[in-house]
C-alpha cells in the first residue's frame, strides 16, 4: 500500500512526560543541610620515611655481614637486636640487597615500612614496625619470611 501526500500522517505515540524528582519522591525524608563530618587524618612526621629507609637499609646490611648491630642500637628494641644474629645466620648467605622501601605512618606514633628485599633465591618482603617514644622513633618488630628453599640453600651459591 502505498500513501499519497494528500492522506494524513499515521498518529505517532506520545512520548513520556519527564516530571521532576521532587514531585515524585516522597517529602517524609528529612533535609540535611549539615555537611557530614570530616575525620581529621593524624599529623605525619615527614623525617619518619626516611628514616625507615635508613634503618631497614642498615638492617640488610647487617644481615649481610657488612655492618655490627651494635651500630642499630639506638632504633631498634632490644628484641629485635636480640634477632638480629639468628637472622644473619639464616639469610646472610643470600647476600640480601634492599631495590625498594615503602613507608606509611598510620597514626601520630606508629609507623609501619616495608623493604624488598632481593635474595639469591629470590625476591622477599622485610616488614617493620616503628613505634615513637619520647619524639625517638624506634623499631619494635622486625619479620623476614624465608622459604624452605632459601634455608636450604645454605651451601648452595647460585651463579647469575
């Protein structure tokens, strides 16, 4: 079938009235004209990064064999100097080399780092905790995991 010019349009469907959101949701909710509340982040030390990069880079070192950990006394707890020879005994074969430091203080007093540590068998994580006493920063929990098969490639020496 065929429509000449002369026969009227076929009537279209009426498109959907748009209506405001306030005429249609209900007044029953309460108006809020307050701001919410902002929680104020705590104050950062900007000495506090650096010096977690400082102390885990010593601490690679000593792990090493190329610094004392009387040297450390002064940041580190008596604990984790305590540690220190148990860990040197078990990973300093490794020959450990610090790539990165990552540092993020969560509260005014506490700060958490951690270093990526580069094995002879392969890539590990040295988690530390700092704690301020007295405006002194001291690390209070030091933790390098090893694998089975870093410990047992005490006499091994893989060559790169």
């Amino acid at each position: 079938m065929t429509t000449s010019i002369a026969e009227p349009r076929p009537q279209q469907s009426q498109r959907p009235v748009l209506r405001r959101l306030a005429d249609i949701l209900p007044t029953t909710a309460p108006v809020t004209t307050a701001p919410p509340a902002v929680t104020a982040l705590p104050a950062t030390d900007p000495a506090a990064p650096v010096l977690a990069d400082r102390v885990l880079r010593a601490v690679v070192e000593t792990v090493r064999g190329r610094r004392a950990a009387r040297q450390l006394s002064r940041v580190l707890s008596t604990d984790v100097l305590d540690s220190l020879p148990s860990l040197q005994a078990a990973a300093g074969h490794l020959q450990p080399q610090v790539r990165k430091v990552i540092a993020q203080q969560h509260a005014v007093d506490v700060l958490e780092a951690v270093a990526v540590v580069t094995l002879t068998t392969g890539v590990r994580a040295l988690a530390a905790r700092f704690e301020k006493h007295s405006d002194r920063w001291q690390c209070t929990t030091l933790q390098l995991r090893l694998t089975t098969g870093d410990l047992a490639a005490r006499g091994q020496r893989r060559t790169c």
